[in-house]
C-alpha cells in the first residue's frame, strides 16, 4: 500500500496564509510534482487544512487534492489540525474519508475522528484539536473508540493519522505537540497499527510509540529550518510531502518529497 502523506496546506479562499504566503500555489506545485508517483492507493492529508479554519479552505484543498485522487482512481483522507474547525471541516469534508469520486465512505468516531477501509487496510483518523490552542489532546472517549476498534485486527493493518505528533525531537516542540502521547501509545501497542502519520511541525521526523513507528511529514506550505540557531525559530518556503509504504518488507518504509521551488529557502519569520 502506497500512501501519498499531505499536511499543513494551510488554505484559505484568499490563496494565502496569514504569512502571506502563496499556500493555494504551493499545494498546487507539490501535487503537480507528486504527479510522477507511480502506483499511489491513497492520498491523506494530516491537518492545518484550512489556515482560517474555513469551510471555503477546506473546500479548495478537498477539490485540488480530490481531482489528483480521481485522476488515480484513489480515495483521499483528512483529518483536522489546530488551525482547522470542526464545523468547517465537517461542511466541506464530512468524515474526511472520501473515495475517488469525492463520496464519504468513512464510518464516524468521537469527536472527527472516523475510520475507513482500502482494500484491506484500515485508515483511523484521529481529532487531537484543542480549539484555541496550538497543542492537541486525544480525549478519553475517542481513546476509547480506537480501543475498540482496533481489538479486532484488519486483513493488512491499520494506519492512524493525526495531526499533533506524539514524538518530538526537543522540548519547545512538545509543548506544541500531543500533551497525552503515552495515552495513544497504550491503545497502539500490540495492535495491527503499521504507523501513526502526523503533521503540524513542517518538518520531516520519525521514531516510534510504545514501540509503533511514527512518521511526521514535512508541511505543503512551508518548512521548519532546523538550522537555525538553539532557541530560534527559523520558517522558509519550500513545500514538502512524503511518500510512505506498508505492508511490504521494510514496511513502514517513508521519505520526503520537496518540490521544485526556485524560492525555496526564503525566510518567511525568523524569532
């Protein structure tokens, strides 16, 4: 199973992010040059949808993503992130489980979660948004669902995805990402779950769980430069994806696309 991870497109009806940058162009030149993809099955996009949280952000990130996933004859899958809200995602992406056709095919959890099925394996999308806040928290009643759900195994595993990381590589970006990560560890570990995909650090990480491999993508919009000085935060241009296998031999196997950009590595703030 060949997945195409999306996340933080970061859209709005204007084009831009409150940055100003141009994120309706930079999803366009990514999936433009994600097109070359061989033997996709599936396109997910791991929140941070909408920049304003609109319905109309939504709705352009669904149609542009959607007619790649149709033209592949795939489904495509969101989840929302704290720039999202659930009214505007849910007015313009139901479930977020949408076949190749743009129907909602996905069965609803808690909250925005919800969960679906390709060929056999099982897609649970998870909804860590605190509104108002950066961070996420997965409650205990959507914790609850994944239990359940994953008590009984799926023909070729599950994949969750959710927008804030339960892994991070320093402590700023903790404070940023999942505040209950050991909760979602305890109801991964021993299951058929081949990874937990997120978002919300527009950088590329992995590691694992509780012993479950966890892949971040890096963002569509822009990227987090890790280079620059300790207590610094460095954003540029350059916009980013990543392609992840499961199911194979080196299954999770992931890695991250960036796209041609001549403007990749503008500094969008620096503080």
């Amino acid at each position: 199973m060949r997945i195409l991870h999306l996340s933080d497109t970061h859209v709005t009806a204007a084009g831009t992010d409150e940055d100003g940058v141009a994120s309706t162009a930079a999803l366009e030149r990514m999936l433009a040059d994600a097109g070359a993809l061989p033997d996709l099955d599936l396109v997910v996009v791991s929140g941070d949808i909408a920049d304003d949280g609109s319905t109309e952000g939504c709705a352009e990130v669904r149609d542009r993503v959607g007619r790649f996933a149709a033209e592949r004859g795939i489904p495509h899958v969101y989840c929302t992130g704290n720039h999202d809200t659930r009214d505007g995602f849910g007015a313009a992406l139901g479930t977020g489980h949408l076949d190749r056709n743009g129907d909602d095919i996905g069965r609803a959890g808690p909250d925005r979660a919800a969960i679906s099925h390709v060929g056999d394996l099982r897609v649970i999308t998870l909804d860590s948004l605190v509104p108002g806040a950066i961070h996420g928290v997965i409650p205990d009643a959507q914790l609850a669902w994944l239990r359940a759900e994953l008590a009984t195994p799926a023909p070729g595993g599950s994949v969750v995805m959710l927008h804030h990381p339960p892994i991070a590589p320093f402590p700023a970006l903790a404070a940023i990402g999942l505040h209950n990560p050991d909760d979602l560890g305890a109801a991964v570990a021993g299951t058929d779950v081949l990874a937990v995909l997120c978002g919300h650090f527009h950088l590329q990480l992995s590691g694992t769980l509780h012993g479950v491999p966890v892949w971040v993508t890096p963002g569509v919009v822009t990227r987090a430069d890790l280079t620059a000085p300790p207590g610094r935060l460095r954003v540029v241009t350059g916009a980013g994806a990543s392609v992840v296998e499961v199911g194979g031999p080196s299954s999770p196997l992931c890695y991250a696309l960036h796209a041609r950009d001549p403007e990749a590595g503008t500094v969008v703030f620096e503080n």
